[in-house]
C-alpha cells in the first residue's frame, strides 16, 4: 500500500465488490489510503468486511459493510443508491466478485456454469449498469473490471471461469466505447498467480501453477492495489478501454 502522504482520491467514493479478503480487500484499503470512501460489498463474508472496514477506520478512512448478491438486480440497486445516498456521489466501481470452482466440462451442471457466469458477468454488468447515471451525472468515473489471466491462457477444469473472465475483457471495450462521452473509465486488470489465502476448490491447478513469471515469483495483492488506484487517479483520465495485466509477465500479449 501506498503512503497516504498523496491522497488523490480525496472526497471520492468507490465501491469493491468481493472486498472481505484477498485482492478485493487490498484495493479496498488501498483506496481508502488514497483518501476514497470505500463501500464493501460481500455476499456472505460479513465478519471478515467487518474486519476490513475496522482496519480502514483504523487508518482514518471512512467505510461501510454492504452485504448484497451481485447477481440479485434488486439488491444491486439497493446497495447502489444506499451507497450514494449516504455519500452524495459514486465515483467508482471495482467488480472484484467472483467465484472459482472446478470441474471437466463433461460433469459440469449447467447450473453450475450459471452460477459462475452470473457471479463474473452478471454481476459486473448489474453493478456497473446501476452506478452509471450516479458517474455521469457528476461528469465522470471509473469502471474496473478484475480478469483473470486464465482466460487468455485457457485452463483444464475452468472452462466457466475462463469463459466469464473472458467476457469481461469484450464487456470492458463495449462500455469504454459506450461511456467515453461521458468521462467515464472503463478498464479490465487482470491479476497473475497472485498470493492469496484460496479455500480448496479454488486451488489452482497445475496447468495454472505451471504459468512461470518472468520476475520468478507469485505477485502480491498490493501490487495489484497499487495498479487500480493508478487506473481510479487522475493521471489515468486516458486511459480507457485497456485490458491490462498484472502477471509477472506470465502472459505477453
């Protein structure tokens, strides 16, 4: 993280969703060191938001717990307008939710291709449909999408996954092009084998372990912090529309 000697996020509001633990908890903090205040939204971890919003207030930042389903429209829109009516505006999306599960596509449910998909792309959208009039009404705002570096890689047992992280990359470019207008950012990042506590069907499996970085080493959350907060400053107004990875140079596009 960052010192917060440099707060350029300053009066701005952002809301992570996933943000109990992991990358979504580290860009959470890291944008509440930039000076942003900063809604976590979880699903059903909301102990550990709780411990992520103490540790913002810890630092002298301000933060609220939002439990909602991104796939739920309702409960997006509610969380949405709650965040906003609290703070007066909504300068910033992160679409961190997602889930990870493994399967051979010949056992795979539909159900269970749906469950992915809804949590990845239906999520994202839903969120980023709802906070859009908030941003253009003040002028501006970023979108960040968080992909992952298996759907331009291809994985065994993740074909849901890929295909969903996959979508965003196409998903980010639609939106970029659509909200230019408007001042609105609309970027993906896409994280490497990162460092992170993962429970056991989000594993990593061998073929992805086998991704070798050029740096010879797993990433660190906040170094994938460190890349949103460039992308929400206001030295990356330019830039839009990028699918851009955070990997160790695992993948060279």
């Amino acid at each position: 993280m960052v010192s917060g000697k440099n707060r350029e996020l300053e009066g701005l509001v952002a809301i992570v969703t996933g943000a109990a633990r992991n990358i979504g908890k580290a860009v959470a903090l890291d944008l509440a060191d930039a000076g942003a205040k900063v809604a976590i939204n979880v699903n059903t971890s909301v102990d550990a938001a709780n411990e992520a919003k103490a540790e913002i207030e810890a630092m002298g930042g301000e933060a609220m717990v939002i439990q909602a389903d991104v796939t739920d429209e309702a409960a997006v829109q509610a969380m949405v307008d709650a965040v906003a009516e609290r703070w007066g505006r909504i300068d910033i999306l992160i679409n961190n939710a997602a889930i990870r599960l493994r399967a051979a596509v010949t056992d795979m449910t539909l159900e269970e291709w749906h469950r992915v998909t809804a949590i990845i792309l239906d999520g994202a959208f839903l969120c980023a449909r709802a906070v859009i009039p908030y941003m253009r009404k003040q002028g501006g705002g970023t979108i960040i999408s968080m992909g992952g570096l298996t759907a331009h890689r291809g994985a065994a047992e993740r074909v849901h996954v890929t295909t969903a992280k996959a979508g965003l990359v196409g998903f980010t470019k639609g939106l970029a092009t659509e909200l230019g207008p408007d001042g609105i950012a609309v970027n993906c990042v896409v994280p490497g084998l990162i460092d992170t506590v993962r429970t056991e069907e989000a594993q990593v499996s061998s073929d992805h372990e086998a991704m070798q970085t050029l740096v010879g080493r797993k990433g660190r959350v906040e170094e994938l912090a460190a890349m949103v907060r460039h992308l929400c400053g206001p030295h990356s107004r330019y830039i839009t529309g990028q699918t851009i990875h955070v990997t160790g140079g695992a993948y060279l596009p």
